[in-house]
C-alpha cells in the first residue's frame, strides 16, 4: 500500500535515495521524497553519511551527520517527528 502524500515529489536538481539498507530512508523503504532527500555538507557539498538519531535534553529528534572530507558532524532537525517514545 502506498502510504506517500500526493503533494510529495521530488524536486528538480536534488538527489535522493531511492533504494537502502533496512532502516536507511529510501524511496525503496516507504520514506517520502523529502526524507529520502540527500542531506550535503554546507561547506564543501560532499554527500553526509547519518550516523545516529540522537535524544537531546529536550527530547527532540536530531539527525546527526558526518562529512568525511571536512571531518566535522553536522545535526539536522527533522520537519516533523513521527516517532513515539
């Protein structure tokens, strides 16, 4: 059953990823367009590897990401948290 919004489409010139392991945000795996997004690095544009979701203090959902090239971790809130505690 396809669970995606009608209004969810990829948009021109962002890459996404379309087939993933178990649990990686894929096309493939039910994720939406905008989850399946590639997420680059601001500094020098090389794709970022997810290394972990983290539970702050606060209790938000942060994605944390890592550039290879910069040596650096990049945190990216996501829009909405469907996820339950």
């Amino acid at each position: 059953m396809n669970t995606r919004k009608p209004t969810d489409r990829p948009e021109h010139g962002k890459q996404y990823v379309l087939c993933g392991k178990p649990g990686q945000k894929s096309i493939a795996n039910g994720n939406t367009w905008q989850e399946s997004e590639v997420k680059t690095c601001k500094q020098c544009g090389t794709p970022l590897d997810l290394v972990d979701d983290i539970d702050y203090e606060s209790g938000s959902w942060v994605e944390l990401y890592y550039c290879e090239n910069c040596d650096t971790y990049s945190p990216v809130k996501p829009l909405t948290d469907t996820r339950t505690t």
